[in-house]
C-alpha cells in the first residue's frame, strides 16, 4: 500500500506550534491605558479620533517599546500621515543596528501598514520611534504595531536516534553556545489511510518451479518478499507457476505478513486450493498478538480449484502480523496459495500526532523507553540558556521502533 504522507515533510503540520518564534501585536489605545511598558515623550500627543493613538506633530517626540523576550527581525507600523509629501518622516531605532525611516504615505490621513526589516544578527530587543526632519509638514500617527523576531538562542541541531529497539530509542543532539539544558518532546503519529480503494497485491508471478517435484523456497520467498519474512517451510508445487505451497512437515508451516499501521475499513481477499481431495479442507487467517499467540479470524473453505474468499480484518490491531496456517493435525496438508489482497475501502484519512512525553534535559542524550513496538515518532528538541530564554525546536526526526517478531508462535 503507497504512503499518501511523509512524516518529516508533513512535521509542521502534525505537531501543533512547531517553532517559538514569537509576534506580538500593540494596539496603542490599549497600550497607552494598560502600562503595557511603552514609554513616550512629554512632546508626544494622544489622540481619540480613529481611536485613541500617538500622535506626532513635534520634531522629537517619540514612542519607545519595552525590551522583548527575543531578537527582533521586523516591525510592521499601521500609521497615516497629514500629507503625502512630508518634511517630516518617522524614524524606527533599533536598540542594535541601524536605524530606518518611514516611506510617504500613498494617501492623505488614510491609514496604511508599512514594515521596517531588522538584522536578526544585530540582536535588537528594543526601538523607539521618532519624529525627524525638518518643517512642519508631516503630523504622523501611530496606531498599532506587529512586532516579530526569533529566540535569543539557536536551536539545537544534528538530532540522530542512535539506538534504536522494540520499546525504546536513544536520542542525541548538538546543543548551541549557551545552552544549559533541554526541552524533548516526543509524539506518537497514528496513522493515516490512503485513498479509497488502495490495496496491496501479490500474484507470486515471480515464483516459477519447473522440476516435477515441490522445492524448499523460504528463503527465496522471504528474501524477494520482505513482508513475509516471518514465513516458514514455504515451497513451489512441482511443475507451477505463480503459486507458493504452505506446507506441514515435523513442524507446521505459515505464511506470515508483517501487517498494517491500521486495519480499520482494512479486507482481504486470497485465493487457494487444495492439492489432494484427501486433505483437509480449511484454511484458518489470523493474526499473532503481542504475546506470540495467535487470534482466528476466520476459517475459510476450500476445494481442489482456487477459490478466492474475502474477510474483513478491521477487527485486528494495529501492527499485528497476519498469519495463514494450515489447521489441523494431518501431516500431509497442503494449502496452494496463488493470490493475496489487502485492500483498504475507508476513506482518505491523514495523519495525526499525539504528545506522548514531555521532559526536560540537562544533557544532550537522553533513552526513552516503554514506547510500542512498530509505531512511529516524531521527535524535537529545544534549548534554554542561563537566564531562561527558550529556543525554536529543533528539525523533527522520525524514529519508528522495531516491530515484534515472534521466536515462537502459540496457536490458539
């Protein structure tokens, strides 16, 4: 089955509030009534026409912002101006870096937004906006504010999943000049589905025998098809083409899929038969459970010709192989196999993230455990230095914890 979505790639989407990058929005009526930490000069004017704002009629006069939590990269000023040819301009002045001037306006006393651009690198927290120039034509005001930048520390990089087990993971990762320790987040993705009708086919058109006697070919099988690697004593019908043999010697035979991340709105259709009118005329599906033993999901009919049967497997869990045996005691029972289908008829789903740990570090390794086996994870780091100050996270990884494969197999 094709894999409508990537993790890594879908990763600002899956995980709420990806980065810390911050905005602030000023309203200046609420910010000249709220002691919001803004601070301007004697010469500067309030005003209540358009709503209560700074007003800038005298050379000097300025507007000055409190110290943010983060480097600032930009400021974005709705403002007006009494002309649209002044002498007089507002000048923005980052606490780092240098200073900016406001463009004329395209229309008299209309509002209008205009961005000032800082140099992330110049570390502003701070800037005061003041009335410059000459004359007296030009009465500005000011009447909100977005202010944006980015974390006063670097996020951490080079995040890896070393180690990697069936209920745990190691992770590592470079911190930045400063850090002093670590946020970790990890989230466990649930799955998705893909469209409507995608299904997963096998035919075994690659499995030919042309001698006159059945040949050993698990290992063949299993290495072509990596999704039956937990099969055994698979073998070809002599003289056959696209058909694989489930047989039972001194030990019993299987055929063995790794499974699904969801079997919901999940069928399967397989075609078998067989060989001998002597034999045994059922052929028990089921899936293996997480202690090894196996769970029936149906016992399906069968003849001396291929006879395709359909099952719904929505009731299986998650991950869970899905195995086809041989019931009963008769040693000479042989099931003939020449077409398999996993076709999922629920609807197209996408995936979703669920915050499973949340943790601090005061090292960049840290192992978690007790997670699921075969599941997938999305993880990301971020970083705080001495005075508190947190970083964006890092690049999400994906890490998928190994699958259980049963040494043993319990028939119930």
């Amino acid at each position: 089955m094709k894999t409508a979505f990537h993790l890594v790639a879908l990763a600002a989407l899956l995980i709420p509030s990806l980065l810390f990058a911050s905005t602030i929005d000023v309203t200046f009526d609420a910010a000249l009534t709220n002691a919001t930490g803004w601070v301007y000069s004697e010469k500067m004017q309030r005003s209540s026409t358009g709503g209560e704002h700074f007003y800038f009629n005298t050379i000097g006069s300025f507007v000055k912002s409190p110290v943010f939590p983060f480097r600032i990269t930009s400021v974005r000023l709705e403002l007006s101006c009494s002309s649209t040819t002044p002498t007089r301009h507002l000048a923005i002045v980052p606490s780092a870096g240098e200073s900016l001037q406001s463009a004329d306006v395209s229309a008299k006393d209309k509002k209008e937004f205009q961005t000032f651009a800082f140099d992330g690198s110049d570390a502003a927290r701070s800037f005061e906006i003041v009335l410059t120039g000459s004359g007296q034509t030009g009465n500005w005001h000011l009447y909100s504010a977005e202010i944006a930048g980015v974390p006063l520390i670097a996020p951490p990089d080079g995040l890896a999943a070393p180690v990697v087990k069936r209920d745990r993971f190691t992770l590592r990762w470079d911190n930045p000049d400063g850090a002093v320790s670590n946020r970790v987040e990890i989230f466990e993705v649930q799955p998705g589905k893909d469209d409507k009708g995608a299904s997963v086919e096998y035919d075994f058109s690659d499995f030919r025998n042309d001698t006159g006697n059945a040949r050993d070919a698990t290992d063949e099988f299993t290495n072509s098809i990596p999704a039956f690697a937990g099969s055994s004593l698979i073998r070809l019908p002599a003289n056959s083409s696209g058909t694989i043999q489930i047989s039972k010697d001194d030990t019993k035979g299987y055929l063995v899929h790794s499974g699904f991340a969801d079997f919901s709105g999940m069928s399967l259709a397989v075609s078998a038969r067989i060989p001998t009118d002597s034999q045994g005329k059922v052929f028990g599906i089921g899936y293996i459970a997480a202690d090894g033993a196996t769970n029936e999901v149906a016992s399906l009919p069968l003849s001396l010709d291929f006879t395709t049967n359909t099952v719904s497997l929505a009731d299986v869990p998650p991950r869970s192989p899905i195995i086809f045996n041989t019931q009963g005691a008769n040693s000479k029972r042989i099931v003939h196999v020449d077409y398999l289908a996993f076709t999922d008829t629920s609807a197209c789903v996408p995936p979703s993230t669920n915050l499973v740990a949340s943790f601090f570090a005061t090292a960049p390794t840290v192992d978690r455990k007790g997670l699921r086996p075969g599941a997938d994870y999305l993880v990301r780091v971020s970083a705080f230095d001495a005075g508190g100050n947190e970083s964006d996270f890092s690049d999400p990884l994906a890490v998928r914890t190994l699958a259980t494969i049963p040494t043993t197999i319990t028939l119930r």
